[in-house]
C-alpha cells in the first residue's frame, strides 16, 4: 500500500465559490498539505501558477471571465514560461460525459464531478502522483496521453502514426520553467 | 517538492506525434506503508468536513440568496449575457455544493435550472414561472431543512420540477439534435438521475 507524504506538496486550488474553497482547503490540511495556494479566478491562478510553480492544480471549471478549461489550455502550452506538464485536476459540478471529454482535450489531467468527497478527491491525487501518463504533443493537442487502455487494434480517425520513433533529447522545461522563479 | 530539480524530459518523434515521458518528478513523495500503519488521511479529511457542517446552512442560505439576487437582476435589466451568467454560475455552485452541505435535493432542482439556461433556444420566451418555481424551490429547501418531512417532499418537489423542465426543453429543442442529445444523456454521477 502506497501513502503520499503531503507535507511534500504544494498545491493550486481555483474556484470562484468562497465556501468550496474552504472545503478543499480543509481536505487538503487533513490530508496533510501545507501548502495550499487559493485563487478565485483563472487569471490570478495562471499568475500564482507561474510564482509558485505548484505540483499539482485543482480547478473549478465554470468561473467568471477566465474559466478552469481556459486555465488548463494556458498551462499547457509546451513554449510557455511555466511548468506546462503540472496535473491539473478539474472538479466541478458538470457531470455530462461530454464535458468530460471537452476537459480531457484541454489537457486536463483528472475530472472530479462534484459532489466532492474525500475519498474522490484523495484517489485523484493518488492517480496523478503513482501514475502519471506521458505527455503528447501532436498539431492540435498538448497533454497527458489521452489514452488510458493500450488497444493497438484501434483504427479510429484519430489512430496515430509512424512505427520507427526518433529518439529527441530535449532540454528539460521543468528546469526552464523553475529557474524562471 | 516544488523546488527539488527537474529530471529530464525524454522525446519520442513518431510520424504525427511526440510521446514526452519524464521520470516521475513526484515520486519522492510516495512511501510504502506497512499493515502496522494505522494512518487513514480519507477519516481524518471526513472528520474535519464534519467538523465543519455546522457552517453548511448559513452557507446555503448564502449561496440560495446569491440565486435569488441573479434572478432579480434578470427580472430588472432582462436576460443580457452578464445576468445570464451569473444565473448560470449561482444554480451551478448550488448544484455542486448542495449535495456537500447536506442538501441534495437543492442539488437537483438547481441542476434542472441549469439545464433550462443552458439548453432553451430562446431564454426570453421560457414562461417565467418555470425559472421562480425552481428558485423558490431552492430557497424553501434551504430553509425548511430541518423539518422531519421536508427531506421527502423536498425530493418530489425537485422531481416535478426536473420532470416538468425536461419536457419543456424537450419540446423546444425537438429540431435541434445535439441538445436533445445532451438532455436525455446520463450523468456520470452515479444517482444523479432525477
């Protein structure tokens, strides 16, 4: 059985709703974490999210002017100042299948329906902690690797393609983006 | 954990994609614990939410009046964009909190109040008593929780109120496909059908 030391983390939490950033905070002290920054929007979190370069983002999606969907598509953006590879954790109360995909092709990292609970939120963290998923880039999206199941019968319109890879070696953005801090 | 240094980040070009893998830059804070480790981080986070609820009605009552006061400006200034918004916004924290604060069937009228903004061609020809019931519902829900019945009528009530919705939005989005779609999809919460 694995735990997560959480005194190791620092944590970005987004959302507009005063009472549900409480909640989240006080998960997240029991849980352990110290560190807990708190925005109420997306354009105050993106500024937080680059000065205190967080391991791991929660976000509510619908927020005035500058929404968590918004805010995850400016964090992963691959030339950016910041960490771009950060989990970032959508919870919100949009509970269709199709906003869950919407979310996924912003680069979201885990989706969290609302109403939260501890344990929800607490096996997310797990997730993207044990198991983080490669980085994919292609034209159009920058983020975890959407696939979750390896199925190489798959011939859907959006298969990839190329079987002999490259190898490049690139400097690391992690290194770029923290010593920008 | 923030400040520790990056390892690095590995590239693999394929024909129309770059697979980018990295070793974990949090796996430092992962450890094993053994059967002799009692320490249960999701009872502890439970017990202090607990701790808590005893703030969840006057937060509802906040959030209710939050709803009303949008509602208001709607009925002053008409259903420009802003108003709509905050509308919106007000039903949809009330449709993710309530649940949270002891008050799910809160939850799912304001629920159905969202699926009429966000789904009603033309929210200036919605009958106006169609969005004061679900307020109204909303705030006697949030204030008549205490009463011993109120649990089951308040769960009719946001049923009628879902079902009553449903079949307007339905009826008005009869050509419109993708709408209709997304009202008789399921939710991915699991008892979060009206």
């Amino acid at each position: 059985m694995y735990r997560i030391d959480f005194n190791k983390l620092r944590f970005l939490v987004c959302d507009d709703n005063p009472h549900m950033r409480r909640i989240l905070r006080t998960l997240l002290h029991s849980f352990g974490a110290r560190e807990v920054y708190e925005a109420e929007d997306g354009a105050t979190a993106l500024e937080m999210y680059t000065h205190y370069v967080p391991d791991i983002v929660i976000t509510d999606w619908a927020m005035p002017i500058f929404d968590g969907l918004e805010l995850a598509q400016m964090i992963r953006q691959p030339e950016a100042k910041g960490n771009p590879y950060a989990p970032i954790i959508m919870l919100t109360g949009h509970s269709e299948k199709r906003r869950v995909t919407v979310a996924r092709d912003a680069g979201v990292t885990e989706f969290l329906a609302k109403p939260i609970s501890a344990k929800g939120l607490y096996q997310r963290i797990l997730n993207v902690v044990a198991n983080p998923r490669p980085f994919i880039k292609t034209k159009t999206y920058f983020g975890p690797d959407r696939r979750r199941n390896t199925n190489t019968a798959y011939i859907g319109p959006e298969r990839r393609v190329g079987g002999e890879a490259e190898i490049v070696q690139q400097p690391s953005l992690l290194d770029k983006a923290r010593s920008a801090v | 954990m923030a400040k520790q240094k990056a390892p690095a980040v590995e590239v693999t070009a394929y024909a129309n994609h770059h697979v980018i893998t990295q070793p974990n830059p949090l796996k430092k804070v992962l450890r094993h614990a053994d059967d002799k480790d009692l320490d249960d981080p999701v009872a502890r986070a439970e017990a202090a939410l607990a701790d808590l609820s005893g703030e969840f009605k006057s937060w509802m009552v906040v959030e209710a009046e939050r709803l009303s006061k949008a509602y208001a400006m709607i009925l002053e200034d008409g259903f420009h964009q802003e108003a709509c918004d905050e509308l919106f916004r007000a039903a949809h924290d009330i449709k993710g909190d309530a649940a949270t604060f002891g008050y799910p069937s809160a939850g799912a009228a304001a629920d159905s109040l969202c699926r009429i903004i966000e789904h009603a061609p033309d929210l200036d020809r919605v009958p106006p008593e169609l969005f004061t019931h679900h307020i109204n519902a909303v705030n006697a829900i949030v204030h008549d929780h205490t009463k011993l019945d109120s649990v089951t009528v308040a769960r009719q009530l946001s049923r009628k109120l879902r079902k009553v919705a449903d079949e307007y939005l339905i009826h008005v989005n009869r050509d419109r496909p993708e709408h209709l779609e997304a009202l008789l999809a399921p939710s991915i919460v699991p008892g979060d059908q009206p």
